[in-house]
C-alpha cells in the first residue's frame, strides 16, 4: 500500500523538469525496440480478515487470501486473458511476506508462460537491510528464472519512492556496484527526469502523482518528449514507459491519509481515456495501476461493483495497443456441482453461475442461507428450490430454457405493497431525462436510472413501481435517505458516497425477508413471514392500485 506523500498537479507537475547534465552513468550499447508489453503491478500480500475491515472502495469477488495456489493460478489465468503479459511483483524487503510469497507466485507464472518481474518498494525494503545487498541477492536468485521478465534480453526491474535512497547520484553509484554493465533493465517510478542519468525508463506508478482532472494526454506526451530529449542529449537508449489508471479511492484507509485521492472510474471512461493517451504518447511499454492495490481502490481484478468490466476493456486496449485481433472469451460454464463457500454457505451450479455473471457481491450480496425448498411469493404457492442472498431470493425455474431457469423473487414489490398499502407518501418524479414505463405508470432517472441501466435494468431490477421519496433506513435508524422501489429491488441514493461505485445502494432485502422484516407491519402484529407472502400474494401483478 502507498503512503504517498502528496500530489503533484495536473500540468504543474511538468515545469521545471531538469534534464541530468552531469555523471551519466556507462552508456549501454544500442539495442533495437523490443516487443510491445502490458505491465500490471500485483499484490500479493492478502490474507484472511484483509477484506473485512472497511478500508476499501470495493471488494473481490469473491475475496481471497493471496498465497493460496488456485488464487495465484487464477489470477495469472485473468491476466493472460486479459491480454496482460507480465505482473510487476510488489516486494517490501527480504523477510516480508511479500518476499516469502514470491517464489510460489513465479513458480506458477512459469507453469502457464506468464512473466513476473519485482517492483522494488525502496522506502519498505530500506527498513529491513542494506540496499545494495538486497539487490544483489534478488538479481542473483531470480534474474535468470524462465518466468522472470525480460525486454530486449535483458531482465527487467521496477523501483518505488526512489528518493528514499538518494538523489541521482547515489543511484548512479549504486547501479555501478551491482550492474555496472546495465545488463539488466531499471525503471523507475518519478517525475524528475535527472533520474535518467542512473535508470533505463520512467513509470509512473500514475495517480500518486496527478489529480482526477489531469490531462493525461498532455502528460504522456511530455514525458515522450522529455524522454527523446534526453536520448538525443545523451546519445543513450532511454525508454518512456506510459502508466495507466481506471480510478483510484483510498478514502478508506485507516489511518486516514491527508488529502485522500479520490478519482471518479466514471464507469470505465477514466480507464479508456487514460489507454487512449497512452497510447498516443508511443510507449515502448504500458503499466496498469494495478491489477489488485484493493486498499487505494485502484484494481482491475474482478470486483463485486463491476463484475470483469476492466478485464474486457483491459482485452480490448491491449488489442488496439498491439495492433492485434483477440478471439472472444467463451461464456463461463459451470457444472452443476461446482461449488463455492461464501461467508459460511455453499453457492452451487445455477445459483452460482447467476451469481457471478450477475454483480455477484455488489449486486447481490453475500449468500445468507443454504439452498431450501420453499412457497413462492407470487406463484400459487407453488414450491421452489431458492437460495436468499443479503439483496435478493434466487428461485431455480428448469422449467424455463436459460437466462430464464434463474429468476429474483419481486421482494420489492412485496415489501412496497405491505409496506405502503396506500402508496408511499409524497412521491416525486427524480431529476434528470426520465425512462418512463406505462406499464406501472412511473418512470426512472438520474442516478437512479444510470444505476438500473448498468445492473440490469428490467430483467434484474424489473420496473419501477414508485417514485422517489424519503424513507427512514432499517439499517440506519432514524436517518432517512432517498428511495424508489422496484419489482425486485429498492434503490438508496447515499449523497455522502458521490462519486465512487457506492453512490447507489440496494436494500438488504434477502435479509429482512430471512428476518421476517421484510413485512413491516406484519411484523409488528406478530404475523409469521409465510402467513405475511400468503396475505399479499395478490397483490403482486402489475396494474394493481398503488403499483
């Protein structure tokens, strides 16, 4: 996790920019361009409660523990489909766990072609031992690994906060002792171009340096040109290496950082104008920041807020970056007995393909009760196998061909019909270009409906059956936030989360229905949650009064 010290903003961070006109460090031989390459840097130090403690934007889906070997075989598979090539490997100093992790992450790189090269944490590695002795045992030990990176022949090393060691100079010294004959490559992470005189390439790390509104166009081109500069200046082999982020948000993390960035993904439009300028700025290689700094909110990996979307667009961007065509990806299919356990409950087949393939965490929550067979709310009573997770009750329908053999129960109608059998009070229509529905007579919009457009809309939410109004929150007693009820959800709009992925939250309605609460009053006069679904069953069809 960065501690990073500050920003440096927009195009500030341009002026100023020395080029190292002293010292250069032995000139390496002239070499030829090497093969387009996408870099994600990689974390590797997850471990069992990592997910659970509140200071992330986002979550896995599902979490994991990182030196789990079906974790790591997994997460190399995403990489390399994504069109990833290599993991820059977050390494905190001998004795860390990041260092014990290591070998069992390129041991599996190895196994499925994939590269792993090390992102020297300089500030983390200074605190447990010398520098230089460091560097050499690294070089020693895995340099020369099949699965360790190389560019142009040469193994490759990233470096971190390299001003915790010393200016230039001191890394000119440094890269003397331990690669006098630049046989190997160095990158480093800053925006003082002086560096050059002792590193091959500059990275940026990215958002540690720039702001959410940064031209990033602009940037990548500068350093394009700050990089040619310095060669022609120096007759050196120089490389620019262009950096690219989807968001970031690390204004969770406890204790709080000073000015936390946060940085709108915009659903995916921050990522593609950033592989766009990247793109522009000619880079003989490309970083993602980062495949899974969960902490600092700036992952790709898969997620419960937005499923594999980074992934398709990472496929997308790579393609367009190395002029290549990649085939689509086949559709997941499960077997009927694979299986996972989430938050103590066994998710299976059809269950669990839905799941997945559905906003899995963000959307639907975590599994709250195994499998069971029950009456349905809105069927006849007919009886069916279901699964309730925190936002909704899966029902498994084989009588229907797919997508349709998994349905969600219309808890949101339901709870709207006990709740207000009346109608909810003082109703209105939200702000924004509305999506009306005759079918209910209401209508979706702003946020609301940017929400319900990318989960979903209709097959999953289903229609809207009310207009926006306030509401005292279960969970929050005695706060009250903005709501619109849908078949199957209810949407909060949470003004205190604008801007990130949070911004828009279901109601837990698989837990108040496991509750018994999903039936307010009902529940007040003691009236059991099946004698409560019987009582209301018909008033679930569309076109009844108050839907």
């Amino acid at each position: 996790m960065r501690l990073a010290a500050g920003w440096i903003g927009g195009l500030a961070l341009l002026a100023g920019l020395g080029v190292g006109t002293g010292g250069v460090a032995a000139r390496p031989a002239p070499v030829v361009d090497g093969p387009k390459l996408v870099l994600a840097f990689f974390y590797c130090w997850y471990g069992p409660t990592s997910f659970d403690q509140g200071q992330m934007s986002d979550r896995p889906a599902p979490p994991y523990i990182s030196d789990h070997d079906d974790v790591i075989d997994r997460q190399i598979r995403q990489a390399q489909q994504a069109g990833i090539d290599a993991f820059i490997y977050s390494w905190m100093g001998q004795g860390d766990v990041t260092a014990n992790n290591f070998p069992k992450v390129l041991a599996a790189a190895q196994a499925r072609d994939f590269k792993l090269t090390l992102y020297f944490e300089v500030d983390a590695a200074l605190r447990r031992g010398d520098m230089a002795q460091q560097l050499r045992d690294l070089i020693t030990k895995y340099s020369d690994h099949p699965a360790f990176l190389r560019w142009n022949g040469k193994p490759v090393l990233f470096f971190w906060r390299p001003e915790a060691y010393g200016d230039p100079a001191a890394w000119r010294r440094l890269r003397q002792q331990i690669d006098p004959d630049s046989a190997l490559l160095w990158s480093v992470d800053t925006v003082n171009a002086n560096y050059l005189d002792a590193f091959d390439t500059i990275h940026f790390f990215s958002a540690g340096k720039w702001r959410a509104d940064t031209d990033v166009g602009a940037v990548h081109k500068q350093w394009r040109a700050v990089t040619d500069r310095y060669n022609r200046d120096h007759g050196t082999q120089r490389r620019w290496v262009a950096g690219i982020i989807p968001g970031w948000d690390e204004s969770r993390v406890r204790p709080a950082r000073p000015n936390a960035k946060v940085f709108p993904r915009q659903d995916g439009r921050m990522y593609e104008t950033a592989w766009q300028a990247a793109i522009d700025s000619n880079p003989e290689l490309v970083t993602i920041t980062s495949w899974n700094e969960w902490f600092e909110g700036t992952q790709i990996e898969p997620s419960a807020t937005y499923g594999n979307l980074y992934l398709d667009l990472t496929r997308t961007w790579v393609a367009r970056y190395k002029g290549q065509t990649l085939p689509p990806l086949p559709a997941p299919q499960l077997s009927p007995n694979q299986c996972e356990v989430m938050n103590g409950y066994r998710v299976c087949g059809k269950f669990l393909e839905y799941w997945k393939q559905h906003g899995g965490l963000g959307q639907l929550g975590y599994p709250i009760s195994d499998e069971r067979v029950e009456p349905s709310l809105t069927d006849g009573g007919k009886r069916y196998t279901v699964q309730y997770f925190e936002r909704a009750v899966l029902e498994l329908h084989p009588e229907n061909a797919p997508p349709y053999d998994v349905l969600l129960t219309q808890l949101g109608a339901y709870r709207y019909q006990c709740k207000y059998p009346g109608g909810a009070p003082n109703q209105r229509d939200g702000a924004g270009q509305p999506l009306a529905f005759g079918e209910t007579g209401h209508s979706v919009s702003g946020k609301f409906r940017e929400y319900w457009e990318q989960h979903g809309g209709l097959a999953q939410q289903g229609y809207p059956i009310s207009g926006e109004f306030e509401e005292v929150s279960d969970l929050d007693p005695g706060k009250s936030y903005t709501v619109q009820y849908f078949e199957r959800a209810v949407f909060e709009y949470h003004p205190e989360n604008a801007g990130t992925p949070y911004e828009v939250l279901l109601a837990q309605l698989g837990a108040y229905h496991r509750d018994g609460t999903l039936c307010p009053a009902a529940a007040a006069a003691g009236v059991p949650a099946a004698g409560c679904r019987l009582a209301q069953r018909a008033l679930l069809r569309l076109g009844d009064p108050g839907l």
